[in-house]
C-alpha cells in the first residue's frame, strides 16, 4: 500500500510488531460501514464517478458476505482490517479500489471504526445493565421487609431490610448507565474527513457522512480528530468503576454464601465443586467476576500510561489502543451476566439473616434513639446509658430486649416498659422511615420508582 518510496521490504519482525490484523479485524463491521459512508458521499460530491461508486459499494458488500461468513483472514503483510479489505477489494474490482482512499487516511478511518465499535459496546452494557437493575429490583421487591444485619467496619451496625441493600446495587448501576451515557454522548463526533491530520482539499461532506453513521456531526479540529482516544478512555474508566461495584456486590456473595455466614447459597448453576473434598461448593463465578475488575482496571492503566505524552497528532502507539479495550469489553459482558444470573438465582437463607440481625446488639441505636424521644435525655447521655445496658447483657449472655426491666431500671430510672416495643429488628428497621432509609415502606417506594426508570428508560 505504501511501496512506492521502499526499496526493501520489512523485516520479518518489524511485520510482526507493525500489525495489527490479529485484534483489529474485530472493527471489521465498522470498517465496512465506514468505507460504504465514505463511498456514497465520494459520489454525491462528484469526487469519484457513479460507476466506480458502485463497483466499491458492491465489491464492499461482498466482502461484508464473506468475513461474516468466513471470519477476516488474518495475513500480516496486510497490516490492518483497513488494508485487508482494501487489497480484497481490489481483488474483486480492479484499480477502482483504490478510488476509496480518496480524501481519507487511515488515521481518520481508524478513529471513525473504532468510535463506531466502542459506541456498539456502550449500547450493549446499557441493556445488559439494565436486565441487571431489574434483577436487583426484583430481588428486593421479594425481600422489602427481610432483616438482615447492616455493618460498618464489616461489624453488626443497625438492622437493616434485604432489600434495601440491594437496592444500593440498584444505585450504584444508575450511576453506571449515566457514566456510559455520558460518554456516549460526548463520543458521538465523526472523525471522518479529517484524514491525516491536517483535513482534505477534496470537496467532502462531513456532515453527509456523519449522519450516515450515527453522528450527531463531525467533529471540528482535524488534530483532534485523529490522535483522540478519550472516548475509549471514558470507556474504560466507565467499565472500571462499574467493574468495582460489581466487585464489592461478588465480594459479598463470597461472604454471605461461607458457612460461618451463611446468608445465601448459590445454585450449582453458579457454583463449582472441589477435586479433593467432597463437602465444596465455591463461588467460583463471583470470585471471577471478583478477579476481573482487577484486570480491567489494568486495561484502563495499559492506555491511561499509552497515550501519556503522545505529541500530536497520530503516532503508531495509538494502534495499541484497541487491545485493553476488546479484552475489558469481554470480561465485562461476562462479568455483568454472571452476576446477572447469581442475583436471579440466589437462595437468601431469611431466618439466618434475621438471627443474625438479632445477634451484636444491633438495636442498641434504637435504646438510645428511645431514650432521647420519650426521655428527653441528651443523646451523648442516652449513648452511655446504653452502652451500659449493652455491658450488662453481654456479661449475663442475653440480647438487649431480654434484659429484665428491673435491670434496666438501675441503670436509669427514666427506663420503662415501653422500651421493649423498640428493640426488636423490625420496629428498629421500621423506624427507619426517613427518605432513603431501611424502612420496608421507603424501600417499597424506591423500588416503584425504580420500576418506572426502567420502563420508561430510552
Ligand atoms: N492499524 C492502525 C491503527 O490501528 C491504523 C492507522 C495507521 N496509520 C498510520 N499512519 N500508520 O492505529
């Protein structure tokens, strides 16, 4: 493609290291998309004649038929996708295959592929995204009023209801999607057009073929254009926080399913055994989907430090850009379906959650709480009172609300029976009816407006 100027050609390595058929043949779809955009506007502005116009749109066609049906061959010396499916075209319609190039680098028709990849990929974790919020909402609808112990410091804090924490899942992925969203939104510039670097003497029409893919215009600094990789870095900083969440979400399903805990177990759909012991169940699935948030936040690393310092405008280290991406893309849809189907088919073992969100002494905020409304004690006075009756009952071996009134009496004589209506777990959660809070009503709410979020979603 460029033998004019060469005497000689590449060594044996410098083909290996130069191409990147073997990853960027993925672009494939967008490829063709882009070259049949560029095509058609070539024609409608008189750059290229009909006929030829017609030839390529056929011969492009066809290729189209046969990587879909075939795959893209991967041959080195073609270099790239670009390349690859130029010479193919040239093979099926002589020397008006190389009319296509006309007023178009590589550098722009690259930037234009790979936004047009990236943009499918956001569309494809937005609904992914949201079969997983409607997993969660279904999940906490069934599970408003289950208690269960909430923690700080991973230690029994207050009582609080199943579905609200998974309600926090919920979100957490809302923010996710508008993260994607946005990115979305700020990605959706064509580059075509801007050719090297510099823009074209050709008379194009950028508008004409960025309506054709998508766009909402062209963008408008042809530097820019082509050494831009912020929308893949938006990308995969988007995929790394989300990565996280995802994380923290399988990081509990690890804890919750270990039998000391107890709390859930999976189902052997997402569970695998142990060659050596018989008794194993392991979270496998979580623990993946655990493991590979690391990785991708590694790919969001690998071109964070690869586009550091790169003068403007393009430089081949750009072509580096695609790998950390296909490969986060990957085990992100991975990842977001396994946890998809752990949270659809997840057993929660309800009276262990209960039993231990009555263990810890989990309604001693709802004492001193008691304490401040009907006593009208001070609460820094009504936290020691408690911390009292928490000592007392530790030292006889009995839970705050099966301490005898006497007992709690002589620790302060402003204690009376009403008390015990307050230390149970479901008047303690109920209680906890601010906006937002555990309360199986408030969940109930977040839940409905969830629902119409997601029916009324794009
Ligand atoms: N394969 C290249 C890449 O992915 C295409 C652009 C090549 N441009 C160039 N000036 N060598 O970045």
């Amino acid at each position: 493609m460029w033998g004019g100027r060469f005497a000689e050609g590449p060594a044996a390595v410098m083909r290996e290291i130069n191409a990147s058929i073997p990853f960027d043949k993925r672009l494939w779809q967008q490829d063709i998309a882009g070259s049949q955009a560029h095509v058609a506007m070539l024609a409608k502005q008189g750059i290229v004649s009909q006929a030829d116009a017609s030839a390529i749109a056929d011969g492009l066609a066809t290729i189209h038929g046969e990587y879909r049906e075939h795959g893209v061959p991967v041959d080195l010396a073609l270099e790239d996708i670009h390349m690859a499916t130029e010479t193919r075209l040239a093979e099926l319609i002589g020397p008006a295959a190389g009319r296509l190039h006309t007023a178009r680098s590589r550098n722009d028709q690259v930037a234009t592929d790979f936004k047009l990849w990236v943009r499918d990929a956001m569309d494809g974790v937005d609904a992914a995204l949201a079969a997983l919020q409607m997993a969660l909402v279904t999940r906490a609808g069934e599970h408003a009023a289950s208690v269960m112990p909430g923690f700080t410091h991973l230690q029994v804090a207050q009582p609080v209801t199943l579905g609200h924490h998974l309600m926090a899942y919920y979100e957490m992925i809302a923010r996710d999607r508008s993260r994607f969203a946005d990115a979305r939104a700020r990605l959706n510039r064509c580059p075509l057009g801007a050719a090297a670097l510099a823009g074209t003497g050709f008379p194009i029409d950028r508008e004409a073929t960025a309506a054709a893919l998508g766009f909402d215009g062209p963008t408008a600094n042809s530097l820019d254009s082509v050494s831009d990789r912020d929308f893949a870095l938006d990308y995969l900083m988007a995929a790394t926080q989300l990565s996280l969440h995802l994380s923290r979400l399988a990081e509990e399903f690890i804890i919750w399913a270990s039998q000391p805990y107890g709390f859930i177990s999976l189902p052997d759909a997402y569970s695998t055994g142990s060659s050596i012991m018989p008794q194993k169940r392991n979270p496998d699935a979580a623990e993946l989907v655990r493991g590979h948030s690391g990785r991708i936040a590694g790919c969001m690393m690998a071109l964070t430090m690869t586009m550091k310092g790169l003068p403007l405008a393009y430089s081949k280290d750009m072509q580096d850009d695609k790998p950390p991406v296909f490969e986060a893309h990957d085990l992100l849809a991975l990842s977001i379906a396994a946890m998809t189907g752990m949270i659809e088919t997840v057993t929660f073992n309800v009276p262990r959650l209960r039993a231990a969100a009555e263990a810890g002494f989990s309604t001693a905020t709802d004492l001193a709480d008691w304490l401040v409304r009907i006593a009208d004690i001070p609460f820094r006075e009504a936290h020691h009172i408690t911390g009292t009756a928490v000592k007392l009952a530790e030292h006889e071996g009995l839970a705050l609300g099966e301490l005898p009134i006497d007992a709690l009496k002589a620790i302060d004589p402003r204690i009376d029976e009403r008390v015990y209506g307050a230390l149970s777990v479901d008047a303690s959660v109920a209680s906890r009816c601010s906006h937002g809070g555990t309360a199986p009503e408030q969940v109930r709410a977040r839940i409905a407006e969830a629902l119409v979020a997601l029916e009324t979603a794009p």
